[in-house]
C-alpha cells in the first residue's frame, strides 16, 4: 500500500481526535513536499474538506507554491505564519529541508537555459547570498543534478550541454556493440 494511502487511512481513523488529525495532515504534506512529489494531497476525498481549516491553511499555500516553485511565496507564506508553522518542532526541523528542495528546483529551472550565468544574478533570483548560492551549486555538481563548474574568480556558473548529447551517444554505441556481440553470438551458434 502507497505510504500516502496510509497516512490517509490513519488519518480517517482519528475521528474522535481533531487535533490529531490536523497535525497528521499536517505531517502528510510535509513528507508530500520532502518527496519533491507532484501529488497535491489535498486533491484527496478525505483531505478535501479540510484544505480551508485555518490550522492547515499554511500548509497548503506552501504546497501550491512548492509546486509552483515559487520560492518568493514559500519564503512569505513562511514569514507570515510563521508561528503556525513553526510551533511544531518536527515540521520546525524539516523546514531547512524544505527551502533546500526548493531552492533546488529554482534554480535548475532558471539555469536552464544557459551555458554561463553569473551567480550574483541567482543569488538574486533565489534570495540568498552568494555563498550560499556557491554551496547549493556544489552539492547539485556532486549529485549530478547540474553538469558544469564555477568559476569562483568571476563569479560564474558555466554549464556543460555535450555531456547529454555525449551520454545519450555513449549509451547507443554500448548498445550496438551489445547488439554485434548478440548478432555474432547467434551466428556462431547456428554454424
């Protein structure tokens, strides 16, 4: 059964105990979010009724903006409600998390369509500092979600756009040869 599936099922449980049922709420959207899921859990019959509730109101403004990768919303939302979200130390301490995901998915959206952007200019973009934009690129490089390298003098990102067209050559050259040991296999089997 689907991890979503249950929390919903727990949280159909919790009939007698509304508090419960709006932190469990509470919890399925934030490991909605932590999942990078594209699944609204509020598009759910029994979470429905309860997208409105002024205690899960937050919650679900941060997940239209996380899915909307709106880091400008999701850093207001979170300044605005900020003791409505943050009164709870499990989602207090997954909120780094959170921003980190986001942040994520800006800025490869932005850097998209480049090969060189200056990284004040992201800086700008993501509304952290550089440094912080420097470190976020590092760990993107090291996870293989950015190809490139920074130029820390110049304060550039400059982005490798063969290496697809390079890898996606490299896997049908694996896959021909493949296919020729294959192709000799069988022949040599039928002589």
């Amino acid at each position: 059964m689907h991890v979503t599936q249950l929390c919903i099922n727990h949280f159909n449980e919790l009939n007698h105990l509304p508090f419960r049922r709006t932190t469990c709420l509470k919890y399925l959207v934030l490991a909605n979010m932590l999942m990078k899921s594209g699944i609204n859990p509020f598009d759910s019959q029994e979470a429905k009724p309860y997208k409105n509730d002024p205690e899960i109101l937050a919650m679900t403004n941060l997940v239209s903006s996380y899915q909307n990768n709106d880091i400008n919303e999701f850093e207001k939302i979170l300044r605005t409600n900020r003791r409505n979200i943050m009164e709870d130390p499990f989602i207090r301490e997954h909120i780094e998390d959170l921003l980190r995901n986001i942040r994520t998915q800006v800025l490869i959206k932005l850097i998209k369509p480049y090969t060189r952007i200056h990284i004040p200019f992201i800086s700008k973009e993501l509304n952290i500092d550089v440094c912080e934009v420097e470190n976020l690129l590092v760990s993107c490089i090291l996870d293989n979600t950015v190809s490139g390298r920074i130029d820390q003098v110049n304060q550039v990102l400059e982005l490798n756009r063969e290496s697809l067209g390079s890898a996606r050559y490299n896997a049908l050259d694996k896959w021909t040869s493949h296919l020729s040991s294959l192709h000799q296999a069988v022949v040599n089997k039928m002589a």
